[in-house]
C-alpha cells in the first residue's frame, strides 16, 4: 500500500491502548487487584498481535483484534458498574477483583489526589494481619478514578475496532485484487507443456520446377521418376544428386 492513512491511526490507537494497559497494570499490581491483572495480560497481548497484523499486513490477526475489544468494552463495562455498585454489586462484601483471596481494594483508595490516611488502632473491625483505616479529604474518590480509567479503554477500544475492522477489510481486499490479477501464478500454477510428436525431416531444395516433393518421406520427383538421395550424392538411378 502506497498511503498509510488507516494503518498509522490504527498503529496509533494500539500505542495508545498499550500505554493505558501497562499504567493500569502497574497500579493492579499495587492494589493485588489480581482479576484485572490477568484481563490486563491478556489485553497485551492481544494488542501486541493487533500491531503485528498492522505492521504485516496480517488480516485474521486484526479480526482476532477485533473480537477481543469486544470482550474488552464488556470487562470494563462490568468494572465501571462494579465500582458504582450497580444492581446487587457491593464494594463492601464482593472481593471480585481480588478473586476472594484478600481484603485489599484499588490502590488508588489510599493513594488518591488529596486523600489523608488515618490508621485506627486497637480496632476490633480488623481480621488478623490486617488493620482498618480512614480516608478522608479525597479531591476524587477512588471508584470515580477505576470507573475514569474502564471509560478511557472502552473509548479506545471502540476507536480500535473500528479501524481493525476497516483495514482488515482493506488488507482483503487487495489480496483479493492480487491474486485476480496474478491469475494462476500466486498459486503456483503452471500450465501444462505440450510434448511435440513431429519428427524433422531434412529439406532438400531444388532450382527446377520438375522436381518437386511427394507424400512419402525424403521422395523428389523428377518427371514421373522419383529418387531419394543418399549421403554418396548419387541419385538411385544413377544421377549425381542435384545441388
């Protein structure tokens, strides 16, 4: 392809989409968020091979691509109802992004823009190895900063699929328009070669107009007399052969 146009903002949404993941990995990580952390990996990846398929001009990877964003708007449409608490969803008594193995929350609970953090000591709430806190003074609660971060990867991911869909779509296209005009030659193919069966005959030329060639093999004919050359240059009856 001559023009970039939609392989470099494709290229662009990628990088964009893989900064995004890894800033959003590092604070799971931070937080032992450990349900985001495997979407997380698997959105990588996926990514990784997006680019790859833009790069290679690789069609199925970009429908792979695609497919997965799918996935990916529905993940992060659960975080952000997860985090509002919508319907029966409760931060309170649901460890979902933890898969039930700890108490901790986002990271972004205590470390939020503003946020004050106040240890309450000698607190019978606290289980065993854990402590109870209070945060207070937050410019922005930390659910309003999971639900910014799922909103600023559903708006990617919708820019993503979008343009995964129409460059595959241009990428089959012109394999399409390839191998139409290639013919058989993108698949190997090579057209049957016709043996000759006609055995060469030599060519005697002659000047006179009385001898001219018959139907049977090497034959003059001079007058009614016919006569086949031999390599000595005497003619069958006796005549040296004419040049």
């Amino acid at each position: 392809m001559g023009k970039c146009d939609g392989r470099c903002t494709l290229l662009v949404i990628c990088s964009l989409q893989l900064v995004a993941a890894l800033q959003r990995q590092v604070f799971d990580f931070l937080g032992y968020q450990w349900a985001p952390i495997l979407a997380n990996f698997l959105h990588i990846m996926a990514v990784i091979l997006g680019m790859f398929g833009t790069v290679q001009f690789r069609f199925r990877y970009l429908i792979f691509y695609a497919v997965w964003l799918v996935l990916w708007v529905g993940w992060n449409s659960f975080i952000i109802c997860f985090y509002l608490e919508v319907g029966n969803l409760s931060q309170d008594r649901d460890f979902l992004m933890t898969f039930n193995t700890s108490l901790h929350r986002s990271w972004w609970m205590e470390h939020g823009p503003g946020c004050l953090v106040t240890p309450v000591l000698d607190s019978r709430m606290a289980p065993d190895d854990h402590h109870v806190i209070t945060v207070s003074g937050c410019l922005l609660d930390y659910q309003y900063i999971e639900v910014l971060s799922s909103a600023i990867q559903i708006l990617l991911a919708l820019f993503g699929f979008v343009y995964a869909c129409y460059v595959s779509k241009v990428f089959q296209d012109d394999e399409d328009s390839f191998d139409f005009i290639g013919g058989f030659d993108s698949y190997g193919y090579q057209p049957p070669q016709k043996s000759s069966h006609l055995q060469l005959q030599p060519l005697y030329t002659v000047n006179s107009p009385d001898l001219v060639p018959s139907a049977s093999q090497g034959w003059l004919t001079v007058g009614s007399a016919p006569f086949r050359p031999n390599p000595d240059g005497v003619t069958v009856d006796g005549k040296r052969r004419l040049p």
